[in-house]
C-alpha cells in the first residue's frame, strides 16, 4: 500500500475554494428569494434605507428582510453604511438582479437552487435505486421555466430567432401551420399568434398544469387563432401537417426523443422549416470545460432534465447531450439538413434549422 504525499498549497486553495462553494449556494439561496420577494426591484429604486425602510417598501416583514441583507452584505451583493445603518444596491448589480433588465437578470436563474433542494432525497434514492423523479415532484418548475425562457428566448424572438430563417416572419404574416412540441406555459406560442393573426398555431405539451395557463393566456389575449393540447410528443401521429414546427428546450428531457423527434420528421410539409433550440454544449464532458456554466446545467440535468426522463423508462439524454448527439438523432429521424446558429446574448443555447 502506497501513501500519496499532499501538495499542502494545493489542499489549501481547494478548502478555499470549498469555503467559496458553500458561500455561493448559500447565496444562491438568498437570491432566489430576493427575486421572489422582489427585494432586489425594491432596493434599485430606493436611496441608502434602513432594513426597516427597505421592508416598508417592499411590504414585507422587517426581521427577516434584515437577516436577509445581512447575507447580501456579507456576499457583497449589497452594500451596507454601518455609521448610518443603511443597506444600498448598487446600480451595476442592479444591471444583473432585477425585473427591469430583462434578458440581464441572472436571479431568475438561483431559483432552480431551491427547486432541485427539493427533490434531493428523491435523487438520492435513484443514486442507489435507480429510475427517476417525475415531472409532478417539481411544485414550481412551470413557473421558473416559463420565467426563464421569457427572458432568453420569449424576450429575442421577434428580433433574433425567427430572423434566423431568412423568409419565415413574411410567411407567417401571410399565414403558415405552426407547431410548438412540448410548448410548456405557451409564452412564445401565445405571443407569435398575437402578431401573426393570418397564422395558425397549435401547441402541445406533456403537462395539464402547463397546457391549462398556456389557455387562460390565449383567453386573455382573445386569440382564436391558436388551440393548446395535452399530448405526449412520443404520440403524435400527423403527415405533413406543418410549415414551421419549434422546440424550446424541450428535446433533451423527453422520454422518448428519438421517437419525438420522428414524429416531428414526419408532422413536418416537405416544404417547412423546424426550428429546434437546445443546450449549447459538446456530448463529451471534456468539450465543456470552459463551458460558463456548465457545472449548473450538469447539476440541473442530474436532477431535473436526466431524471425526469428516466422516471418514464425513458434514455435519460440530459440536458448537456451536446451537439454530437443530438446530429446524430436528427440523423437518424430523416431529417438531411442541420444547420447550428447562436445569438450573441444567449451563451446557453444552440439554436438548429432543420429541413428535410
């Protein structure tokens, strides 16, 4: 048995960094409810305030908005005047934390700390037992998803993703056949229906919950040019149905998307276009290394987008199958020309046209 001799400088920056993880998930944590709350959106409007103030502002309740900022002070997300007691958000993290930038509010994003938290002990099970966690064990996934795809992709889809097809925004103010599989809360469905009323669009998702707000939008909205669906991607049997056929990261989770992605060969005119926007990333993990995120999307794959999957007996892609993988698939649906495009503000995603 041999003893391996430490580098001491190297344990030390690794308990470092260790410190800086739990710092950071904690973090995490505090931001997802400072979003929620709506806390950061409170703090960029008002000058230096006390705990009491900014809590007054926000209507919320003073003690806890206080312990609160005292994790946002000492994660320096906040700054603090200890002569005055007053707390200050500064307008270059106001840039990046609140509702008003946009596509730029990354606090969105730590809400899927506390969402995967809570189906830990169910992930830990399929550790040792494998299978997955179903869809119904993610009480607000509906909600955050929607929250982050109106950002990335809701928010740039009349300037930069449909112009990604040259020709398609004329057709579709002439009047074309759209799908949207797996359309989720209909964010986008519902807002291209709104501005192509000669159009016909039709969605359909896996989730009753998803599919019932995608109906109450539409109903606000007064469309009648567009009709939402409970169905399961691995079940739709339609020929040369559509023009223009779309999935907003919706592939990679499916149970069955070889079969989905068929099913969309086929739904598809000869003539159409399918639009499919996924994950940028390499199918090999040693492809990712740089990748900025790649840590949290491995994380959200093993417990949301991996799991959910394999909870139906399904292949379980997750959502870094990498662009290799996912050629090889649209391959091997019939589908003969793939082109990959990227947006120059949206790092996360690849976005695939797609022709027979």
């Amino acid at each position: 048995m041999t003893t391996q001799t430490l580098d001491p400088a190297k344990t030390e920056a690794f308990a470092d960094r260790m410190l800086t993880i739990l710092n950071s998930g904690a973090l995490a944590l505090m931001t997802s409810i400072g979003h929620r709350t709506e806390l950061f959106d409170t703090l960029a409007e008002l000058p230096p305030s006390t705990s009491q103030q900014i809590a007054d502002a926000a209507g919320l309740n003073e003690r806890y908005v206080r312990e609160w900022l005292g994790a946002m002070v000492t994660g320096r997300v906040v700054e603090y005047d200890p002569i005055a007691q007053t707390y200050t958000l500064p307008p270059e993290h106001a840039a990046l934390l609140t509702r008003a930038v946009a596509s730029d509010n990354i606090a969105v994003f730590a809400q899927y700390i506390p969402l995967l938290g809570a189906v830990e002990e169910q992930i830990v099970d399929c550790f040792y037992k494998g299978g997955g966690v179903p869809y119904s064990e993610y009480k607000r996934f509906h909600a955050v998803m929607a929250e982050d795809s109106g950002q990335s992709v809701v928010s740039a889809l009349f300037d930069h993703v449909l112009p990604l097809i040259p020709g398609l925004t004329e057709a579709l103010q002439q009047g074309i056949d759209v799908l949207d599989v797996g359309c989720g809360s209909g964010r986008a469905l519902n807002k291209m229906a709104e501005a192509f009323p000669n159009s016909r669009f039709t969605g359909y998702d896996f989730s009753g919950e998803a599919v019932a707000n995608a109906n109450a939008d539409a109903q606000l909205r007064k469309l009648s040019n567009i009709q939402f669906q409970v169905k399961d991607a691995a079940t739709i049997e339609e020929g040369d149905r559509y023009d223009f056929i779309t999935t907003f990261d919706a592939v990679h989770d499916q149970a069955k998307p070889d079969v989905v992605l068929r099913n969309i060969h086929n739904a598809l005119r000869p003539d159409g276009v399918y639009l499919m926007q996924d994950i940028h990333a390499t199918t090999d993990v040693g492809g990712n290394l740089d990748h900025p995120i790649g840590s949290l999307l491995y994380t959200v794959s093993c417990m949301h987008c991996m799991t959910v999957s394999l909870a139906y007996g399904g292949m379980g892609l997750g959502a870094m199958w990498g662009k290799e993988r996912a050629l090889e698939l649209l391959a091997n649906a019939g589908f003969q020309q793939v082109e990959i495009k990227q947006l120059s503000h949206d790092f996360q995603n690849d976005y695939y046209i797609i022709r027979k």
